[in-house]
C-alpha cells in the first residue's frame, strides 16, 4: 500500500469514509433481511432471513468497534452515507419473496467483492477486518441454494428474477459511484497505488480470485473496479442459470 502524498492525516479520512460506509451498510442490511423477513411463504424461510439479519449486525458491530479504536465516532462517520444508502433502498424495494432472496444475494455479493477490490490499498489490520466482514461465509451459500430452489420449483421465475438482477446491479453501480463522488474516499484510496503494479493480497485470496482493481488515478470510482463488479455479477447470475 502507498502513503497519500498529504500523509497520515488524510489517509485516516479515506479509512473513516470506507468504514463509515461499510458500517452504514451492514445496519442497513440487518433492517433490511429483518424487514423483509415478512414476505417469507413459510416460518423456516422466516428463520433464514432472521439468522442471515444477525450475522449482518454483528458485522455492523465489527467495523463499529474498529472506528471506535481509530477514535472516530462510528455514527458520525455513518451519516454522511445515509441518505444516498436510504434512498438506494427506497428504489429497489422487492416485490416479493422472491425479489427480496434475489436483492439480499445481489447486494451482499457485489457489496463484498467492491469492499474486497478496495483492500488491497488500505493497510493490514484494516483490510483483515474487510476480509472478515465481506468474505463470502454461509449467508451467500443460504441465498444462493434458495434461490436455485426457487428457480428449480417455477422456471417462470427466470425471466423475472433475471431483470431484476440486472437492476440492482444498476443500482448498485450507481450507488457506488455517487458515494464515492461525493466522499471522494474511493478515489483516493485507489490513486494511492501505482495503476500498473498489482494490488497487495490481502487476507482470504488472491488478487486472481477478486474483481479487477486496476486503479484509475483521480477517477471515483475505477473503470477497471466497475467492469469487474459486473463481470463478477454475471458469473454469478450464470450459476443460478440467469443472464447476468
């Protein structure tokens, strides 16, 4: 990882952005899965969205406690985020049961794999506490069989669930790009690294087995890091036997 050129001061300001974000983002998706736990057709399904609800708020409390340490208070650094995050769920508010089992997999999934591009800049301990937090656990794997059961039980599903994808991810990419616009932490965290050298590993993989980091200096948020959110998105979508 390299210095910013304004040093140590203005390095804690691009981790501060990143975790107050990340930290806003695990609350949202422990109110989220919690809420849309309503839609479950049965009291088993109820219970996967529920358990998937607290995994997310214990890693909301992780990062909570790593901005503690840095001595930033975590909801100060959350509520620049919380109207863009806010707005992003007022849009894609899931029809049904289904739509929600598609938007709590699609978010978690790319949520993860931007989180995961952007560690190979930051330092150790924090990007061990990415790994942690976003690596892929058993709430992918949940989302994932239940939706290959979905798809499996009605085809006409497909068609449906794959347009809907499609849209979140949209939503998504755009979300990105206005937090990382507005907050600028994204663009300074990437400009740090020399664009032609390969990012530092990080704990929980190789460079090879994330989406492309290829940073893009003052841009922000990365070509290189959009392309391979999508691409990853689609392998994913493929897996389900959807067009990404």
């Amino acid at each position: 990882m390299s210095t910013s050129p304004d040093g140590p001061a203005r390095h804690h300001r691009f981790l501060r952005d990143l975790l107050g974000a990340m930290a806003y983002g695990e609350l949202s998706a422990f109110e989220r899965l919690s809420s849309d736990a309503r839609y479950s057709p049965t009291l088993k399904d109820r219970a996967v969205l529920g358990r998937l609800a607290v995994v997310e708020f214990g890693h909301f409390e992780l990062v909570c406690a790593r901005l503690t340490a840095m001595g930033v208070d975590p909801e100060d650094a959350m509520l620049p985020f919380q109207p863009s995050v806010d707005h992003f769920h007022e849009r894609t508010r899931p029809a049904d049961w289904y739509e929600s089992l598609m938007k709590a997999y699609v978010i978690d999934t790319v949520s993860a794999d931007f989180y995961r591009a952007v560690s190979g800049y930051v330092d150790a301990d924090t990007a061990g506490l990415i790994e942690r937090v976003q690596a892929p656990g058993d709430a992918t794997a949940v989302l994932r069989d239940r939706l290959k059961a979905a798809l499996a039980d009605d085809p006409r599903l497909a068609s449906r669930l794959a347009l809907w994808a499609r849209r979140l991810l949209g939503e998504a990419l755009t979300q990105a790009q206005r937090i990382s616009t507005e907050h600028a932490f994204l663009a300074g965290l990437t400009g740090m690294a020399d664009a032609a050298a390969p990012p530092a590993a990080a704990a929980g993989g190789a460079a090879a087995d994330r989406p492309e980091q290829t940073a893009v200096p003052g841009h922000p948020l990365s070509a290189g890091i959009a392309a391979g959110l999508a691409a990853a998105h689609a392998r994913r979508m493929s897996e389900l036997g959807l067009a990404g």
